[in-house]
C-alpha cells in the first residue's frame, strides 16, 4: 500500500507516521508512505500558497495551482497503481471502519490531501478530488491529523503490517460492534479484580463473555450503532440476557440467613411455586409433583432444620440443612462419595424468583457450608435433577464434585434419577 499526504507539514508527519507499527512495516517495504510539501510546487519566490477570499471573508485559501502541480507530480510517479484521492474536508462523509475497509480491498495508492486556512479552492475539488472524508462534525486547523488517523486506519489492515488478521477483526468496529473489556495483570489492582471467567482458561466461556460484553457496551455507549445491527438468533439470545440480568435487583447490603418460623411458611411456599415454574420452563421433572408440601416445611421448621435467606427484611430464599445421613444416598451409582460422617445434607433449597442473578445463590451456598462446620460436619452432600443446570453450575462454581447417581423416589411418577455432589470442607 502507497499513501502520498499533500501538506505543509511534511516533517511533522513523518515524525509520526514513521514511529511504531506502520514505522516498522515501512522499514520491511510493507508500506510506502511519502509526505509531500505543497509549498514546493508554486509558482512565486515567496512559495505563497494562500490568497484572500473572492468575495471578501476571514482567513485565507490555499490555491488550487499548488496543489494540483504536487498532484500531478504525485501522480506520474504513481502510474499503474490503483489510485484515489481525498480530500479531509469537515464537509466530507464520516470516516468509518467500513470505509476504512473498502479504501483498503480497492485501491492501491491513497492521495490525502490536506487543507488549512480557511480550506482549498472548490476548483481543485471539482477537478481532482474523488472524494471528501471527514473525522466527525467539528472543524480542526488543518487536515494533517485527519490524514494521519486515515492513513493509520487503512494501512493497520494490510496483510502483514500487525502480526495477525485477528487483531483487528476482533475491534470495535469491525462487525459493527465495540469491543470487548481488556485486562492484564495484575490480577488485582486497586480493589479491582479482573473477571473470574478471564482467569477460568475456559476458551468457549472467555468467547462467550466477551461476546455479550461487546453487545452490552454497543447498547450502551453507542445505540445509534446497536439499532443498525443485523443479529443473528444467537446474538439476539444474548440481548435478551443482558436485558434480563439488567432488569434484576441489585443489592446494596449483605444477605443473612436465620432458622425458619411458622410464619415463613407463606413466603416459603411462594418460593417453591416460582421455582416449580422455572423448573417447568426449563423442562425439568423435578418438584412437578406436590413435593415439596407445607407439611413437610412444617415438619423440618420444627426440626429446626430449615432456614430462610433475607435482604433487608425480605425472604430472598429457603434450605433445609440435616446431621441425618440420607438413606437413599447409599444406594449410589457410577461412582461413590469421598466423605466419611459426620457430614450435612442440603435439601429443598430455592431463590426467590426477583433475586435471582444477584448472588443470593452463592449467599445460600456459604450459609450451608457455614451452619455445616458450626455443627461439626465435614462435608456437604447434595443431589439434583441431571437437567438442573442451574443447580449443577451452582455447585461446581464453589468447588463441589460429582459423585455418581442415585434414585431420588420422593416424586412417584416423575423422574426420579439424581445426580449427588459432595463437598469436603477443610478447617
């Protein structure tokens, strides 16, 4: 790629344009980037450039001799190449990604032409330009800095002037999105820790993150860009995630937990009601039946075995914790427990339907690895239907194992197979 940059400030220019990346890509003969003094083509001793205005007005007009004789040199040394030449005009289109891209795939030689003043005669305009490109709508001195952030721009896309296509396909702009959050280390700096996911070294959930993030940030800081978008299904599931996770509570206090009254009873039962209904949603067979009943709160509330999650006053979430070893446990299958008792058992937990995505999940998984070690037990089982997967993440997300099956019969005529987790908490 060839860009010739008609201006007054040549040695300027090429301070910049010859440093860093397109420096070095200049030096390997990638790029061919000439700064061309405008002053060096006129006609007069004083290399006068600008004249008054036809017409009166403020400020002075670069003259169209000047410029077109540095063209015509530009172009008879260019000869068989592609060319295009712009102007960097206030009055030009916006310089875009997409142009950036096109100017690239279809030419070979970019003339930039660069005004000052109060611009350049319209004459030259008329008879030499191909097109006008502007940075945005505001009016800089001169067209220097514009040509610069073009040239920069197009040539950070020819083949072999960045180490690989993907560090620029994968930039704000490229697919009409902005890009994603960047981290490096350290892993903690100020109070502030870079994302989990970033760390996990799982490259499916890393592209997974990085993707709704890139449409989180488009939603928000440019919407004008977001309403052209084309999504695909995929991409409008993650909207529609984004959306949701937003339109969640956020807590501004620590959850607790306390044991449960009888008159929880109420909250309780409308906790399970809506996770019946998540459940189904979600074609789960499990809790489809009449399990679990207000009988059985009741019994486990009198056992002193069932504890209510609150924020600020609110029922966030219910758990039945129990010393009691699980008979069903040791019929299990496909593998076998790691713990010895004593060890607790967590049963019938839920979240509250509007607490959901707040981290009240982890506050109820703490709380029962807390009450555990309180009681003296060192471990933690449980069990969850296979297609539980919220469940399942749950559980693995604080370091719980799978441990093999089991036939879980409190549900006659739903599907009983369970797939049990353990926990070995360590002093």
């Amino acid at each position: 790629m060839r860009i010739d940059i008609l201006t007054l400030f040549p040695d300027s220019m090429r301070a910049v344009l010859g440093e860093s990346i397109l420096g070095r890509a200049a030096a390997r003969g990638i790029l061919d980037i000439r700064c061309r003094q405008i002053r060096d083509y006129t006609e007069n001793r004083q290399k006068q450039v600008d004249d008054y205005p036809y017409g009166g007005g403020w400020g002075q007009v670069m003259m169209a001799q000047p410029l077109k004789s540095c063209l015509d040199d530009v172009m008879r040394d260019a000869s068989g190449l592609r060319s295009r030449v712009i102007y960097l005009s206030p009055q030009g289109q916006p310089f875009t990604q997409a142009k950036a891209r096109q100017l690239q795939a279809d030419y070979d030689h970019l003339v930039l032409v660069c005004g000052h003043y109060e611009g350049v005669d319209e004459r030259f305009i008329e008879a030499c330009v191909d097109e006008e490109l502007s940075l945005g709508d505001f009016v800089l001195t001169g067209g220097e800095i514009a040509a610069m952030a073009v040239a920069d721009c197009v040539c950070r896309m020819v083949p072999g002037v960045l180490a690989d296509e993907a560090c620029y396909t994968g930039e704000s702009h490229w697919d009409g999105l902005l890009e994603y959050p960047q981290y490096t280390r350290p892993e903690t700096w100020e109070g502030r820790a870079v994302p989990e996911v970033l760390r996990g070294g799982n490259h499916a959930e890393i592209a997974e993150w990085r993707r709704r993030q890139s449409l989180a940030r488009t939603m928000d800081k440019r919407p004008d860009l977001f309403e052209k978008l084309e999504l695909d299904a995929d991409d409008r599931r993650r909207v529609e995630a984004i959306r949701r996770d937003r339109a969640r509570r956020r807590l501004t206090s620590p959850l607790t937990y306390r044991p449960a009254a009888e008159a929880d009873l109420p909250d309780i039962l409308e906790i399970v009601r809506q996770a019946k209904d998540g459940l189904r949603r979600n074609r789960v067979d499990q809790w489809q039946g009449n399990y679990p009943t207000a009988d059985l709160f009741r019994a486990d509330i009198a056992a002193g075995a069932c504890y209510v999650l609150e924020y600020e006053g609110e029922t966030a979430g219910v758990f039945v914790l129990t010393n009691d070893p699980e008979p069903e446990y040791d019929a299990i299958t496909d593998g076998r427990w790691r713990s010895a008792p004593p060890y607790c058992v967590l049963h019938r937990s839920a979240i509250r339907a509007d607490f959901r995505g707040t981290g009240a999940a982890d506050a109820l998984i703490r709380a029962v690895e807390e009450l555990t070690a309180r009681r003296g037990g060192t471990a933690v089982r449980v069990d969850t239907h296979r297609k539980n997967k919220s469940m399942r993440a749950l559980l693995l997300r604080h370091g719980y194992r799978f441990c093999g099956n089991v036939l879980v019969e409190s549900e006659p005529g739903h599907d009983p197979r369970r797939q049990c987790f353990e926990k070995i908490l360590h002093p």
